[in-house]
C-alpha cells in the first residue's frame, strides 16, 4: 500500500529498453527541442524587434510562442535526461512541478487561442472598431487574464490531484506526469473529487470552444462576402493557422482528459500526448510562418541584419 507521504519519486515511461533506441529517441527528442527554441525565438525576437509587427495580432503570437516554449520545456529536457542516463526516475515535488508547469501553460495556451480567435473576428468583421476594441491595455488585459487563468487551473488541479492517496504504486504510464496518469495510481473512489473539477475545467473549455466556433462562422461568412480573391485569400491567411492550432489542441486534449480512465492503451496514450505535448510547440513557428507575408519579411529583415553585423 502506498500513500503520497511513502512515495518519495515516481517512475515515468521508458520509450526503450536497449541503449542504442534509448540514444536515438534522446537525439530525436534533442533535435525536436532545439527546432521549437529557434522557432519560436525567432518570433519572438522578430516581433519584438519589428515595429512594423506592433499590432494586436503580433503581439498575442508573441504570448503564443512563450507560451510553446514554457509547455515544451517543462516535459522534453526530463525525457531527454532519462534516456541518456537510462534512468525513469521523477521526484515526486519534481512531478508536482511538472504537472503544474505544463498544465498552467497548455491552459493558459488554450485561453490565448480563444482571444486570438476574437482578435481575428474583430480585425474581419469590425475593422472600423478594432483600434477601439483592441487597444494597447485591452491587448495587456485580455493576455494576463489567459496567463492568470492558466495559473489558477494548474494550482487547483496540482492541488486537488496530490492530494489523493496513491494505493497503485508509482509507475506512471507517460513520459511525463499528467492527471490522467496519476489518478491511475488513487485509491479507489479517492480520485472522483479530481475527476469533479476536470468537469467543471471541460466545461469551461467547452464553453471557449462555443466560443471559438462561433467567432470563425461570422468571419467565415465576412471573409465570403470579401468580393476580391486577394483579400479573401489574406484574409484566410491569417486564420487558417490559428484554427489549425485550435482544432489540434481541441481532439487530443479531448481524448486524452475525457475518455474513462479504464479505456487506455500505452501506445495510444503516448503518441496522442506527444501530438498535443510536443507537436504544437514544434509545429507553430512554421504554421505561422508559412502564411504570414509580414512576419516572413520580418524575419528576413532580422536574418540580414544579423549577416552584416557580422560581416
């Protein structure tokens, strides 16, 4: 029988028990890591470096990247140190931390998301009031309460979550530690309490999501009534990242925190944590990128005058 005060450490999932897979999924993880720290340093240099990138838009992808890079910091450079050193050992304050960490930043990253959706609806549907409604301390308000939210969600769930007595021993069937993991290891009964504030919390994102859907119907049906191709076409290009983000973040937190506990397979629970973990941080640069003329040019301009310094 164990409890929270006999577990000194927890055992996180090996993703390999020979040593040359172990080396290969540390270089993997190494070279995913250091793609999502140039990425998003890049965005973030560039818009804060481009007074051309001072808008509203801009400044909520800075949040966006900050963001990535907390959440992506806090779950690979553990999982890269258990794989060169053949360890799968956590503290246990270090898995307190950990779920805190990354629950604050995917929570917070999910408020952001809902803000920028109403960024976009404001910039397409009511460009005539978009100074107005998205001013400088508007843009600062609307960005610390998606911080502040991400803090208070983790802070009850960490909370609430060890505080449970823990009877299955200490392994945890993920690569990191997350709620889902953990409450596989309560006592009977004891994680119900968890499982009420993860209801209430999917609630409210449910309601985000509404919230989201409903913002894109209107600039959907705004951006149709654009009658040039050039400006339906720009005006797709700054949502159809934003919304690609939404939908990924959308399906695997939905599968991995609402399906019973006792539906669950290693495999599938780790390549979907990797998909909503790890992929997003990764992928956003580019997503962002790719279509964004400005920020292109922005980075373009940052890249040049980093040459001629040096030349």
């Amino acid at each position: 029988m164990f409890n929270h005060s006999s577990i000194t450490e927890f055992l996180l999932l090996a993703f390999a028990d020979t040593r040359e897979l172990q080396l290969l999924h540390f270089g993997l993880f190494l070279g995913i890591y250091l793609a999502a720290l140039l990425g998003n340093g890049l965005i973030i240099t560039a818009i804060a470096c481009d007074h051309h990138l001072h808008t509203p838009m801009y400044f909520f992808l800075l949040n966006l990247s900050l963001l990535d890079l907390g959440s992506i910091s806090t779950t690979l450079p553990k999982a890269m140190a258990n794989s060169l050193w053949d360890t799968r050992a956590i503290s246990y304050a270090g898995c307190a931390a950990q779920l805190f960490l990354f629950l604050f930043f995917i929570s917070a990253e999910y408020c952001l998301l809902t803000v920028m959706a109403y960024d976009r609806y404001v910039a397409i549907c009511k460009p005539l009031h978009y100074g107005t409604l998205l001013g400088s301390r508007a843009c600062a308000h609307m960005a610390a309460a998606a911080w502040g939210s991400g803090f208070l969600t983790a802070l009850l769930h960490t909370a609430n979550t060890f505080s449970l007595p823990l009877c299955h021993g200490n392994a945890v069937d993920q690569f990191f530690c997350e709620i889902p993991q953990i409450l596989k290891l309560s006592c009977s009964d004891a994680y119900l309490r968890e499982v009420g504030l993860l209801v209430v919390s999917v609630c409210l994102a449910f309601g985000c999501f509404v919230f989201i859907v409903v913002s894109y119907v209107q600039i959907f049906r705004a951006v149709l009534r654009i009658p040039s191709e050039q400006g339906r076409h720009k005006a797709f290009s700054t949502c159809l990242p934003h919304l690609a983000v939404v939908s990924l973040y959308v399906s695997t937190g939905m599968f991995t925190y609402l399906k019973p506990l006792s539906v669950s397979s290693a495999t599938l629970d780790l390549v979907v944590s990797l998909l909503y973990s790890v992929l997003p941080p990764s992928v956003n640069p580019l997503i962002y990128s790719m279509r964004n003329q400005q920020l292109k040019d922005a980075l373009k301009k940052l890249f040049q005058s980093v040459v001629f310094q040096k030349q």
